[in-house]
C-alpha cells in the first residue's frame, strides 16, 4: 500500500510503498477514507535529530477515518464495513482517566511506550491504518468522511479547551479566538453554537479574518500589538472572558494574557512555543486561570461528531491525493491552507 513517511530527520515526507498490516488480537484494521494534515506534524518534522523523540521511518497522520475492513482475534462493539472516526490520545485503558474516557490524560501512556497514531505509532496517510483497540474508534453514523476526518483533532481539541470556560460565557460575555487556521475556525463555529457569547477573532491574515466572519464572529481583529486595545475598547475596558489562543507563539500568548478580564481564562492551545508568565502580581489580573489543554476525551469527540451532524460545525477543507500530500504540507508550512488539508488516500 502506498503511505506518507517522514523517513529522515530533516527531510521532506515521502510517498512509498509498504505492506498492508494485519490486525493482530484486539486491532482493527481501518480502509483510511480520510485524513487531516495538522500543523502539529510540522512540527514534528522541524524538531533536530537529537531531540526526535520516535522511531524513524514514521507514517504520518493523527486525523483519520476510515472503513473496518478486517478485525484481530477477540475484538467486539465494531463490524466490517463500520465508518469510524479514530480517536488519537491512546492510553492504558485501565486507569482511571481511561476508564472515564479521558485518554488523553492517561499517566501511563508514555511510560508504556503507548503513542498516538502520526505521532510515534503508524498514522493515517496511508491506505490503511491498524487501530489498537475498537475502544479509540466513533461510528460516523452518515457524516462526510472529509467532513470527519479533521474533527478528530481540529475539532476535538478546540471543543476540549472552551469547555472548560462555559460557565463563563454567559450574555453579555466575550471569547476571543487567536488564530483562525484549521482549529480556530471550528473554535468560532463552536462558540457560537454552544455560547451566547461575542466572539470576536485575531489573526494576521486577511483571508482568515474574512473566513472568521464566514463562519460566525461577532467582530474581527488584526493580532498585532494595538490588538488588547481595541479588544478593551470593544469590552468596555473589561477584557474577554474567554482567550483562547491557538498559535501559541510569544506575541500571541501576550495578546491573550493582555486581553483576559479578571478571572477569566487563558487557554494556550497552540504549540508556537511562546510561554505564558503566572504569578500573584504578574501580568495577568487577578484571579485568571490558565490551561494548556493536549486534545480531548472520547465523550467529547462523540459531542463533537453530534455538533457536525446537527449542521452546526463544518469544516473548511481542500482536498488532496495522497500523492500530492508532501506538497500540502509544503503550502500548509507556508500559511496557505484556508481551514483544514484533507488526504484521501483512495482518491
């Protein structure tokens, strides 16, 4: 079967060919229908060799779905021909995280060598993808594959962080998305959906910005410098209840934390290396409370599978073949990517 590997640190992906696995006891082997291209492999492929935390050559993609095509000795809950979504953060399934669907925050999944699917175990650009248990797959119960596929993170993770601040955004309150790529665009749309809030959304490019009105923002904002001001201005001088940021870089993360109300929240989804100073006195207001989310439960991507399928969250996507995969993650490395990247492996 053909796959996209990052096979050298320092190298652009490769398509080749490898075997077709098969499903040993408890795996499902998974007909890829779909899968996203995150800018989380980005960074994966830009960290150097000394830190490169996985086993090379890698294959890449932690956004998938597909069709159960075979299953392992023992597995039960799905059947060949089922349409999933695959739940990436595996754990140990036996601890108490895991047993409550909170996978993601599994204390031993690491220690185990357990890793998510494109980040150190096989991914999904690839015409097929083993699963390691039927427990990390969601049925798609009629959604669109390439509708589906980047939900599983773009969705999955925004709906994890502003979770958390729901009862903050009540009438009269605002959020403010930093970052309106592939996660924060689904983040406006989920706002809207799930808050009576104003969401008012930062970003540096224009075509997001528009894209952030397309799907539901209240007021749009270039991220720059004068940003927390105009925010304070549009709040009253209150500041957001709700910040989240999702490029996570050193200029953002000071907008969000210049921007946040007292005892609001800042959530710093992204991963663009910034760093958030909390101290009694510090930069933040008084009483702020600060998350670094890392992508969600199993319940929760099944709440975000029903967002998706009720019509109130879609993603913007354009479509590759797996072969022109190295040159959408070239284009997405570049910022022109509106939305999400979305391979189908299959054509």
């Amino acid at each position: 079967m053909k796959a996209i590997q990052y096979r050298k640190v320092g190298r652009a992906p490769e398509v080749v060919e490898i075997p077709v696995p098969e499903p040993g006891p408890g795996q499902v082997l998974l007909k890829v229908t779909a899968a996203g291209l995150c800018h989380s492999d980005l960074a994966v492929m830009g960290w150097p060799e000394e830190q490169f935390p996985y086993p090379l050559p890698l294959t890449l993609g932690h956004e998938g779905v597909g069709t159960v095509a075979a299953l392992g000795a023992g597995v039960s809950g799905v059947a060949e021909g089922d349409e999933v979504a695959v739940y990436g953060p595996w754990g140990c399934g036996r601890c108490r995280a895991c047993a409550e669907g909170r996978e993601n925050s599994c204390p031993h999944a690491a220690g185990l060598g357990i890793m998510p699917p494109g980040l150190g175990s096989p991914g999904a650009l690839a015409e097929y993808m083993l699963v390691d248990s039927a427990r990390h797959l969601v049925p798609l119960g009629g959604l669109d594959p390439v509708q589906a596929a980047p939900l599983t993170d773009a969705g999955l993770t925004p709906y994890h962080a502003l979770r958390r601040s729901l009862s903050k955004l009540v009438p009269g309150s605002t959020a403010v998305v930093i970052g309106v790529g592939g996660l924060g665009h689904l983040a406006v749309q989920m706002l809207r959906a799930l808050t009576p809030a104003r969401v008012i959304a930062l970003d540096v490019s224009k075509e997001k910005l528009e894209l952030a009105r397309t799907v539901g923002a209240h007021e749009t904002l270039v991220s720059d410098a004068e940003a927390p001001a105009r925010l304070r201005e549009l709040t009253g001088g209150g500041g957001a209840e709700a910040v989240l940021d999702f490029v996570g870089a050193e200029a953002t993360v000071a907008i969000a934390a210049a921007s946040v109300a007292v005892a609001g929240d800042v959530t710093v989804v992204g991963i663009g290396g910034g760093t958030l100073a909390v101290g009694f006195g510090g930069a933040l207001p008084f009483e702020v409370s600060a998350c670094f989310p890392y992508w969600g439960s199993v319940p929760e991507l099944l709440d975000v599978v029903a967002l998706a399928r009720q019509g109130l969250v879609s993603c913007h996507v354009e479509t590759f073949s797996l072969e022109e995969a190295p040159a959408a993650y070239e284009r997405l490395h570049a910022g022109e990517i509106s939305g999400r990247a979305v391979v189908l492996p299959h054509g």
